[in-house]
C-alpha cells in the first residue's frame, strides 16, 4: 500500500508520488527556528512531526533530502538583538546551539541542511530581482521593496492556494511591512526592508540600498536553491499557512522558475497546534514549557518526544504533565519485553518479523496514523509478553521479534531506555581498539574484544564501522 498524506493545497488525503520519475527520492522542507530565544514546546511538536516524515519516507526506501532553515534575521530578532546590545551572530548563535541540543534530546536526526538566512543574502537579493524584473515586485516610497498582490495576479497566478481569501477588503496601494499579519489585512507584503534606525548595525548593502530581507523571502531563496524550483514536501506548524506559507508560494512561483506545470511545492504539510494543560501555552497562564523545563522537572527527552508521537499531527493535542506520566509507564512496559526479548535471544540471529512491520507500516501508509501504529506496537508487547511467560519463544523468534522492533524503532525513533545504554567505560574500550586496529596491532585488538565480551558486550564490525551488541 502506498502512503497516503493530507495535502494543505487541495485539502485532501492524497497518496504520496514523489516528483522524482524514478520514484526514488524525496525533498522535505521544514520551516524551522526563528533563533530569538529557546524553542518550546508547542514549537518541537512541529518538529518532531518533520523527524517522523523524514524517518517514514527512509523507512518507505526514499532517498530523503530534509532541510530545515534556521531564520537568523527578521523582526523578532531585531528587537531582541537591539535589547540584548550583543552582535546579531551572537545573540542567534547561543539560542541556535540551544536548539540543535534540544533537537538531540528529542531524539529527532539532524536535518541534512540548515541554511542559515543571514548567509544567504545574495540567493535572496537575486530572488527579489528576479520578481522585479518580472514586473511583480516594486521599490516603494519608503526604499522597501514589496510584492504586488495585484501584479502576482494578473500574471494568471492565483493567491490564495492554501486559504480562501476574500479580495475585496484588497485595497490597491495598500501595504505591510510586518512579516506576521492576518488575512484581513491583506496587502503587499514586504522583500526586501530599507534599513530603519532601530535597525541598529543589522542590515546588508543591496540595489536598493541598505536594509535586510522580510521573513517570507527567506524560506523561498533558500527552499529552492537546496531543494530546486519545484520540490516534493514543505512542512510547518498551521500557524504558518498565513501569510507566510501562502507568500512563499506567491514569491517562488511569481520567479516563474518551475518547469512547466509543476508547482513550487507538490504536499503542503501542516501540523496543528498544541495545548497545555487544556490552554493555549502563554506564559502569563503558567502554562508555558520550553523543553528544559520539562527536563528539569524529570521528564526524559525520550518521554516527551514519545507523547508527541501518540498523537495525530493534524489533531490540536492537549499536552500534559499527566500525559508524560502516563508515556512513562508505557515505555516501561515496552522497555520490560525488550529486556525479556533480548534474554531469550541471546546471540541467535533472525530474519525480522515481515507481517508485524507490514501491520505498523499499512497504519502510517494511512496519513501518519500514529496512534494505529502504536497500538500494533502494545498489542504485540501484549502477545509477546504472554508468550514468553508461557515459554513459547524461542531463541530464534526473540531476535526475530527484535529485529523487527529495529525496524520500527528507525522510524519512531524511540530508542532503548537509559539503563539499557551502553555504559560510559565500554565506549572508550571500543575506540581503543578500534585505534589498536588501525594501528594493525591484531593481538591488542584481540585482548579488548575479549575484555569487551567478558563485560558482556560483543562487538560487530559493520560497514559502517563497529557496533555493540549485548551478549
Ligand atoms: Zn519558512
């Protein structure tokens, strides 16, 4: 079965044909950080739900190129930075360091490429003359340079692709030099932002005199230049699908840089917000959790980010200190069968059970339906723990159940419980006999293995490099 996924565009489940002819590759776009202080909660959902699309697609066997932009210059910063007195690199830098930590935590793998914006000015300057050229893009009185909705339209395109507009409340003329506004202020959207004296020592020379990009500009240049004109998946929390997910669109396409009949981006999309405690997270309500005060209060990253999967991504799910309670006595169970498994298991190798991963993959192939997928995953502890206690697995069947846990794991990215880890000393033993071999000193190599395996790990050497498996 194919996978099927909701597209923002033609709000629909749509199965998934990358553009790709071969049918083996896939481009993921993620709106990533705006790096003005740390990322919260509500923010990782977001990207969380991009590691999963990312994880399933390589489960799926696509070559995944995922990019996730780091937006270091735009409104927010500004302020902050002016605020703050400290250089803009340096401000962004520790909040950027920060989020790379928190993403680790959360067990998400590093998109292949975060662009940064601020090191794409010249992609985005072309960009922008590319748009005036074309007669869609002007310099106003005030040195911007904005987008004409108008323009954009009569060129045959249409705005409005992922809502519904009403352009009558349009006024000619009218314009918005903010990156975040509502579709009732509907107006040409800024480029390109002549340089203000709260601008402070942030801005770039360009030829229409100094300023900086908008917002909007930023993910379009830099989407298209990793990812080409027209790529397969662009993602982002719903939040973003006005104005500035509709203004990438309008700004890619208005380049007129596509392949006949191709669009800029073929699936939009979008995962919904999340609540805390039953509330909108504000910081007024108390209710306002960045990741490191929920490892403060004890949580594992590992907890947070399986709550986070539990639920559907396009469902406003409420999140709660109860709910990471409860993902914790659930990882339990899951942790307790995969000891027992282990145990059986031994050194026996087996092929990896195909109708549990054809039952965990037909529940994702349904538009990432999480909550199916686990629930095959707890039936199948379920069963599995009944069967060992009546002692009906064998060795054989144990390291085929645990090869297909590997299967599954690969995408919810879960991973083993910390007392299942490998111990701090045995890590520095590998790498000094990794080091030993090298150095073609077979006989040390030897001893470290042995002393490895008498600690009760064994060592597999893989094209990848050594691996630890426990005995
Ligand atoms: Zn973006």
């Amino acid at each position: 079965m194919g996978l099927k996924l909701f597209n923002t565009l033609t709000r629909s489940v749509e199965e998934f044909a990358p553009l790709d002819p071969a049918g083996e590759t896939a481009g993921i776009y993620c709106c990533g950080p705006t790096v003005h202080d740390v990322a919260h909660i509500g923010n990782f959902r977001t990207f969380v739900f991009a590691d999963l699309v990312r994880r399933y697609l390589q489960f799926k066997g696509y070559a995944v190129k995922h990019v996730m932009n780091i937006t270091d210059v735009e409104d927010k910063i500004i302020k902050r930075v002016r605020e703050s007195g400290a250089p803009l690199r340096q401000y962004t830098g520790r909040y950027e360091v920060a989020f790379l930590e928190d993403l680790q935590t959360l067990g998400c793998l590093r998109p292949h490429h975060m662009p940064r914006a601020t090191e794409h000015i010249s992609e985005i300057i072309s960009l922008i003359e590319r748009l005036i050229e074309r007669g869609i893009a002007y310099k106003a009185a005030d040195g911007s340079v904005y987008f004409s909705i108008e323009k954009y339209r009569g060129s045959g395109r249409k705005y409005g692709q992922l809502v519904k507009l009403n352009f009558d409340e349009l006024r000619p003329g009218e314009r918005v030099s903010s990156d975040e506004y509502a579709k009732e202020s509907l107006a040409d959207f800024a480029l390109w932002k002549a340089r203000l004296p709260e601008d402070g020592e942030v801005f770039w020379p360009s030829p229409w005199g100094e300023g900086r990009p908008g917002w909007h500009i930023e993910c379009s240049a830099m989407s298209m230049k990793i990812l080409g004109p027209s790529f397969d998946l662009h993602l982002g929390g719903e939040d973003l699908i006005f104005p500035h997910h509709e203004d990438e669109i309008a700004q890619s396409e208005g380049a007129g840089v596509q392949p006949e009949g191709r669009p800029f981006v073929k699936y939009w999309l979008h995962g919904a917000h999340l609540m805390v405690e039953g509330k909108k997270m504000s910081k007024s309500l108390g209710n306002f959790f960045t990741l490191r005060d929920l490892l403060a209060q004890g949580f594992t990253g590992r907890e947070i980010r399986y709550l986070l999967l539990t639920a559907h991504y396009r469902e406003t799910f409420n999140f709660t200190l109860g709910g990471l309670t409860a993902a914790r006595t659930a990882l339990a169970r899951l942790d307790e069968c995969l000891a027992k498994l282990r145990e059986v298991a031994g050194n026996a190798a087996a092929a990896a059970d195909s109708s549990l991963s054809d039952q965990f993959s037909a529940a994702l192939d349904d538009d990432l339906n999480v909550s199916a997928a686990w629930r095959v995953v707890f039936d199948w502890v379920r069963e599995t723990n009944r069967l060992l206690t009546d002692n009906q697995f064998s060795a054989a069947q144990a390291a085929a159940a645990l090869e297909v846990w590997q299967q599954i794991d690969s995408v919810f990215g879960i991973g083993e419980k910390a007392g299942a880890e490998v111990p701090g000393e045995i890590h520095p033993l590998m790498e000094q006999r990794e080091a030993a071999r090298k150095a073609k000193d077979f006989k040390r190599a030897d001893a470290i293995r042995e002393e490895l395996k008498v600690k009760g790990w064994l060592i597999e050497d893989t094209p990848k490099g050594p691996r630890l498996k426990r005995i």
